[in-house]
C-alpha cells in the first residue's frame, strides 16, 4: 500500500539522494521513520506532501525505475 501525507507535520529525519543533481533533481527519504515503511519526498517542496511506500512496494518502484517504466 502507498499513501500519501503532508510531511510538514512529520518531525522526521530526512536524508538527499546520493544521486542528487545539482539542479535540485532529488528527493529525500526517512529511513526508520515508520515500521516496514519509506517515506519519500521531493527535495524541493520538503513542506509538501510525502508519498510512503510500503517494503514490498518500495522495491516494486525502485525495480521500475531501473527498467526505465518511470521517468
């Protein structure tokens, strides 16, 4: 399951992708903030909404990307 939340109101730990661009391309994770889940927001709005994946999911996403299946 993903939902998706106002991660303003979250007090989580928030670390940038080591594959940040320098134009601000990124997003930001909080692991071990939520038991089996990741949230994951865009660098560039962290008072916006954040999109947590669950495990399962999360790998899901990630494998599509690496296909190519998300730009």
């Amino acid at each position: 399951m993903t939902i998706i939340f106002d991660s303003s109101a979250a007090d989580f730990a928030w670390t940038k992708s080591s594959y940040s661009g320098s134009q601000g391309d990124c997003i930001e994770v909080a692991h071990g903030a939520l038991p089996a889940a990741l949230p994951v927001r865009d660098s560039k709005r962290p008072a916006g909404p954040a999109v947590v994946f669950g495990d399962t999911t999360w790998g899901a996403f990630v494998d599509a990307v690496k296909r190519g299946d998300v730009a």
